[in-house]
C-alpha cells in the first residue's frame, strides 16, 4: 500500500502548483518552510488519517462508526466522502486536458507553434464540448475501470509499475531541462533563499500545499491505511510517502522552470503553464519529450484519481454491499455529471476547487487529527504511532497549526 500511498500523494499538486508556489514565495526559503510544515503538521496529520484507518480497517463512514458507535461523527465520514467526490470531478477535467495532449503531442501537434497560437488551442479545447468532455470521460474511465480491478490487483498493481516509470520519466526531462542554455536563471528561481518573503500567507501557503500534496483529509489515507498489511507501519508509509512527494515535486520543479526560463518566458502556475508554456517549449525539442512529459502528467493524475475513486467505491462496498465494478461503475456516472459541469463552467470548477481544497480538506485534516488525539484511547493510538512525540503533534501542534492557518486564510 506505501506505493499506491505515494501514488496518491504524488498529482497535479507536485507539477503544476508546487514549482511555481516556490518561485513566488521566495525559492529555498519557501522549500525549508514546507517541510518544516510537512514534518511538524502534515505527516503527523497523515499519521491520525493513517491510524484510523489501520486501526478500524474500515472505509471512512464505517471507521467513523466504529470510533462513535453512537454516530457522532457520522457526517464526518460523509464529508470526507463527499470531498473525494467533489476533488474527483473537477481532477477528472484537468486528468482529461493531459490525455488530449498526450494525443495531440503523438501527432507532433505543438511543433513549430508559438506561446499565442498554443493559448488558442487550449481556449478552443475548453470551449470544444464534445472534446473537452469526452477526455474527461476517458480519464474517468480509465480511473474506475483501475478501481474496479481490485485493491491488489488494479490499485496496487497500477501503482507498483507506474511510480518507478513517472519517476524516470521525470528525471529524464529535468536531465533536458537542466542542460538548455539560460537554463541556470530558472534554478535560481527555484533555489535562491529570498528570506524577505516568509511571512503568513507563505506558511498558509505551505501547509495548505503540502495538505494538498499528501492527499490528506479527505479520506484517501484513511481509507487505503484500511487495507495496509499487519507488519507494514504506519511511520514508515507516512515518511516514505512524504520522501516520495516532496523529492518528486522538486525533481518537477527542475524539470519545468529551467525550461520556461530558458525560453525566456515568464513563469506561472496552473493550466497556462502546463498546457500552454510548456507544451511549446518541449515540443522545440522533438516530438518524444512532450509525449513523455503529458504521459507523465497522466500517469500522476491516475494514481491520484484512483484514490479519490476509491474513497466512495470503498463506502459502498463496505456500507451499501455494492459489488466492487458496480460501485466503480455507480462513481464513475455521478463523477460524469459533476465532472461535465466542471469541464463546461468554469465557475463550477473553481468554485470545486476553492470549497474542496480550503474549506473541506481542513475541516477533514483537522477533525482526524482531533480524534486521534482527543477521542481514541491513547494506548491504541501509541500502538500504531509508537511515539510520545508524534501523538503530541497529532493532539496540540496539528490543531491548533490548522486552525491558526484558517483564521490567516479568512483574513
Ligand atoms: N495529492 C494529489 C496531488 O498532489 C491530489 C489529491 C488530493 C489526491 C486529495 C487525493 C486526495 O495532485
């Protein structure tokens, strides 16, 4: 399950956000904060997630009940379901974009285009219905039908093979990268400590990223830690996994801004970067670099979707007694809807990204964190965490972290 953990945490948070959140919050310094974020509330944020789930060996809802049989936290299984969902849709959008690319890129489409003309494309892509929505079908397709395939043999399969490849395939192109002329302006943007830049909304910034990153509070953990072999520890999938994300968000970073700054362009985050920059940039390289650079987006948003997928199939196998392809399949229809909605209106997918990754995830991260620390009796807890230290984090440093970073985000 560590695999299919950094599968999950490893997603369009590690290349299309993370890159350009150091650059903008001041390269080094921004990175020295985020894993000082990661290590003081994430991880121990994971290790809560990761504790419910090893310890109830249920899916959300049901671990919920079995913490509170007297259905206290009934709703917190359903947010936290409902967060995935809401997560899986407008992802499924941005998951169908990379498959387009992919095939646009195979047909060698972005050769001898400039910036202008590739913005075009990707404004005609949006507004093409048919093109726009059928992709994001395919992607979801494709997401269910690993689901379906079962925890071992589809999620855990899926992850073994495609990690190692998503990892090659993105030190490859940073190798690329890294060797163009003028490419030395983009890893100073990326590594020069520019301290003057730390303040409030960068360590919001941080922790809200690294939630984002590690997959955190909407039940992916939880739910995948249900299913985690007896000797594999929670400790050890946590750090991995935290290892994974972070070393591959900046192995991103040096794959994408030497190669924006060599062209001379100025970087930003978000869809204009990865689907109107880069593909641009890569594509006066040959027509093999962008094929592997939107298979290996792809591929990243798979292992996350599948995730986020599996949260709500897991519910419904485990609480509704849905055979496991007829809940892939169920998922896969109401994703379809919402996703459609936030493939057309780009209203409705912001608005799904704004509530899922700022209100909802919080409010997850925060409340697992509160009843490892405060409801579930400490000695289950410490078998599972082993560590004073870590259940202090998890009871005072996560919380109070979390709600301090809220009342920053509300200000
Ligand atoms: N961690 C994924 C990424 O970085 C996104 C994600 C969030 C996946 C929440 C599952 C749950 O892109």
């Amino acid at each position: 399950m560590i695999m299919a953990m950094a599968g999950s945490a490893v997603g369009l948070g590690n290349i299309w956000r993370f890159p350009y959140m150091v650059g903008e919050h001041g390269g080094a310094a921004f990175i020295i904060i985020y894993i000082i974020c990661c290590l003081l509330v994430s991880l121990p944020v994971f290790f809560a997630e990761a504790t419910i789930g090893k310890a109830t060996r249920k899916d959300t809802f049901g671990a919920m009940e079995a913490i509170a049989p007297d259905g206290r936290f009934k709703n917190v299984g359903y947010i936290a379901i409902v967060s995935s969902f809401i997560i899986l849709s407008f992802y499924s959008v941005v998951g169908g974009w990379s498959f387009d690319y992919l095939l646009r890129s195979c047909a060698g489409g972005f050769s001898g285009k400039s910036i202008t003309e590739a913005r075009e494309v990707f404004a005609g892509m949006g507004s093409s219905v048919l093109e726009n929505v059928g992709c994001m079908l395919v992607f979801l397709g494709l997401t269910a039908g690993i689901v379906a395939g079962g925890v071992e043999k589809g999620i855990g399969l899926f992850s073994k093979i495609s990690m190692p490849v998503l990892l090659v395939m993105m030190i490859v192109i940073a190798s690329v990268s890294l060797t163009l002329p003028g490419s030395k302006e983009g890893v100073a943007y990326l590594v020069r400590p520019d301290f003057s830049k730390l303040n409030g909304a960068a360590i919001a910034a941080a922790l809200g990223q690294s939630f984002f990153s590690l997959s955190l509070g909407v039940g992916t953990i939880l739910t995948y830690s249900s299913y985690m072999h007896e000797d594999e520890g929670i400790i050890a999938a946590g750090s991995w996994t935290a290892f994974f994300d972070t070393c591959f968000a900046l192995i991103a970073g040096f794959a994408i801004m030497p190669a924006v700054f060599a062209a001379g362009i100025e970087p930003s985050a978000g869809p204009s970067l990865v689907f109107e920059t880069l593909p641009v940039i890569f594509s006066r390289m040959g027509v093999v670099l962008p094929v592997v650079f939107f298979l290996a987006i792809l591929i990243a948003a798979l292992s996350s979707s599948i995730s986020l997928l599996e949260v709500v199939v897991a519910w419904l196998v485990e609480q509704k007694h849905t055979t496991r392809p007829r809940a892939a399949l169920l998922v896969f229809v109401f994703a379809a809807v919402l996703g459609t909605a936030c493939a057309l209106v780009p209203k409705v997918f912001n608005t799904c990204d704004f509530i899922s990754s700022n209100v909802l995830m919080m409010a997850g991260a925060l409340i697992f964190s509160m009843i490892v620390g405060w409801i579930m009796p400490r000695e289950t807890v410490l078998q599972h965490i082993r560590s004073r230290f870590i259940y202090g984090l998890i009871r005072y440093a996560a919380p109070v972290m979390i709600v301090a970073i809220a009342v920053t985000n509300l200000l």
